[in-house]
C-alpha cells in the first residue's frame, strides 16, 4: 500500500477586489510582525505538511519574495482567474508524485485556525479513508456564507449558498470556511468535470462536494464547531482579523 503524504495548497491568487488595493495582494498584509500567508505557511509546516504549493497571481512578486529563503514553497502561477478548482487543478501539476493527499487553505483566513483543528482533520480523512473532506465550523453570523445541509440523522448532503438558500436553511449557522482535505486521485479524477457558474463564469472547488455525493465517492465534513475564524474580503473584516489575532495571541 502506498504510503500516505501529505502536501499543502494554499489559494493566494485573487485581487481581492473589495479591498481597494491595486499594489498588494492582500495576503502580505501584516498581522503581529508577519504577513498573513506565512502564518499560514508556519502553520502547515507546525503539522509536519511538507512541501506547500502557493497559487499567485495577482501582484505575485509580493507574495514570493516572503519566500525567497525558503526551500519548502513551490509557487504556481493562475495566469487567468477561472476560481478555486482551476487554481487547485493549477497547483496540482507542482505536487510530487509521492504526494497522496493535499490539504487545501485560503491565503486570507487560515491564520487563525488551531493547530488541534487541522490535526483533527487530516486525522478524519485518514480514518475515513476518504476522497474529500471539508471542515465546517459554527459561526453567529453566517450571512453570505455557505451553509451545510444534513439530513434528520445529520448525514451530509450538501452546501447551499446564500442567495439559493430558504428562509429556514439561511438559520443554520454550520458554515463551510473553504477549508478541505482531498485525495490526489480524487482531484485529478473529477476537477476536469467541473462545470462553470452560469453567473461568474468561475469553476468552483465546492462543486466537487455534490459531486463527490453523486458518485457515491466518500465525501465528509468535519465538523469544528466554534473557533477563531474570520474571512478577508473587506477592510471592515480586515480590522476584525487583526482584532480576533490580537485576542488570540493574548490567550496563547
């Protein structure tokens, strides 16, 4: 049986639009001395996830050269933003071929996860022996996020985002943080299946969870519960970010 490595993706290509900026990408943005994506990195690196792919992209430079005395970053270049599953079907052709499984982060919200939480989970998908597993975590506020569907024995059947959900599934406060553990195989296998949103045009890596459904692939989510968490995509959220880093250097 081959044994079981585990490499790291972390999706850091975006412009990050809502931010206002045209000269940073918004994952160097500086958080306690450090920037955002080597938190990140170190974080991968604390659970022995060896070597980390980064998509770039948009203003790239300031994003390698945080790296450029490290040997365990490999850089992958998104030329096009088509969204997330092109950018992981993108760092896939930088994995080893040793590498039988990845784990997949955002460059702008992965900082504040406990290390414990990403132990856990790369612990139940080996348990699992599964092809895609998805942290979930609970949060007050889940608007404009995606909220995970489970049936009356709380088996998963899915995601549904904001504007396709119902008045009583907009309740549910078990969020998908675009967080996910994947077989290679899975993901060479299905990416190129992915169809693109009739509304942005963008191949979405989530679509591989009702996908994975459908085939009867083993697909799980893992669920977190309440921790430090806080996406990146305004300035309002940005000075939440430093705020909750600030809280929980306090209680470190």
């Amino acid at each position: 049986m081959k044994e079981v490595k585990t490499a790291g993706i972390v999706l850091a290509a975006g412009q990050g639009k809502r931010m206002e900026s045209t000269t940073e990408n918004k994952v160097t943005i500086d958080l306690g001395g450090k920037p955002m994506i080597l938190r990140t990195v170190e974080l991968l690196r604390d659970v022995n996830i060896y070597p980390t792919v980064i998509v770039v992209g948009f203003q790239k430079d300031s994003v390698t050269n945080i790296f450029k005395d490290t040997n365990d970053v490999i850089f992958a270049e998104q030329t096009e933003r088509k969204g997330t599953a092109h950018a992981v079907e993108t760092a896939l052709q930088d994995i080893p071929s040793n590498i039988t499984d990845v784990i997949i982060l955002q460059g702008d919200d992965s900082f504040s996860y406990p290390k414990q939480t990403i132990e856990d989970l790369i612990k139940e998908h080996r348990k699992n022996n599964s092809s895609f597993t998805f942290l979930t975590i609970d949060v007050e506020n889940p608007f404009g996020l995606g909220r995970i569907i489970r049936d009356e024995n709380n088996n998963l059947e899915g995601i549904v985002e904001e504007k396709d959900a119902t008045i009583e599934q907009r309740k549910i406060n078990e969020i998908n943080p675009a967080c996910y553990v994947a077989s290679v195989d899975f993901l060479k296998k299905y990416l190129s299946t992915i169809k693109p949103s009739i509304i942005t045009g963008e191949y979405y890596l989530t679509s591989l969870i009702d996908l994975g459904l459908a085939k009867k692939e083993k697909i799980h989510a893992h669920k977190a519960g309440k921790i430090p968490w806080r996406g990146v995509n305004t300035k309002d959220e940005l000075d939440e970010a430093i705020r909750l880093f600030s809280t929980i250097n306090r209680k470190s």
